[in-house]
C-alpha cells in the first residue's frame, strides 16, 4: 500500500472521501464528508485494504459533517479488528454532530 491512499464513491454518491495515510506501521483513516448506510463502505474498504503489518490504526474524524447509526456501527467495527489482530484502534477528532450522536447512543 502507497503511503497515502483516497478512495471515493462513484459521483453521484461522492458524499464521501477517505484518505489513509502510513507512518511507518501506523495508519490513520481520515474521512471527509458524510458517513451514512450508502457511504461507509469506503471505511470498510479502507480498513480492510490496510497492510497486515499495521500496529495501529486510528480513525480521525474532523472532517466528517454528518454521521448516522452505520457510523457509529463502523466504529465498533474498527475496535474489533483492533481486537482481532491484537493493535491499538482509536478515534479522535469527533465534531460536534458525531459527538451528539455518540452521547444520544451511549443513553439509550
């Protein structure tokens, strides 16, 4: 895998971008736009695309507008495939709608 990658749905769906950028063993996925039921699966993509050799993977999610349930699905995702291959997986970044959305699950 190159250093940095981006993947983006086809136009008409292009509500979402994410860029995975290498350090080393480390990656960090960066989305930007909406994540929603259509467009998460370029996360998906991105982490399944991640080099066995990665130690660490961490979601960084400034640049998401809008986020419904699948992305709050995707993060529970991305924390098993950190339990599954034995590395840190986090996030960081969470904006203003994501972070509403994060405290209305957390209260159901």
């Amino acid at each position: 895998m190159a250093p940095e990658t981006e993947l983006s749905g086809p136009d008409f769906l292009n509500i979402l971008t994410v860029r995975t950028r290498l350090h080393g063993d480390r990656a960090v996925l960066s989305p930007r736009g909406e994540i929603d039921c259509v467009s998460v699966r370029l996360l998906d993509q991105a982490l399944a695309g991640l080099p066995s050799m990665t130690s660490s993977v961490t979601l960084d999610i400034a640049e998401v507008t809008f986020m419904d349930s699948a992305g709050l699905h995707f993060v529970e995702r991305l924390h098993a495939f950190g339990h599954r291959r034995r590395i840190l997986a986090r996030t960081r970044n969470w904006g203003s709608q994501p972070s509403r959305l994060r405290e209305a699950a957390r209260h159901r």
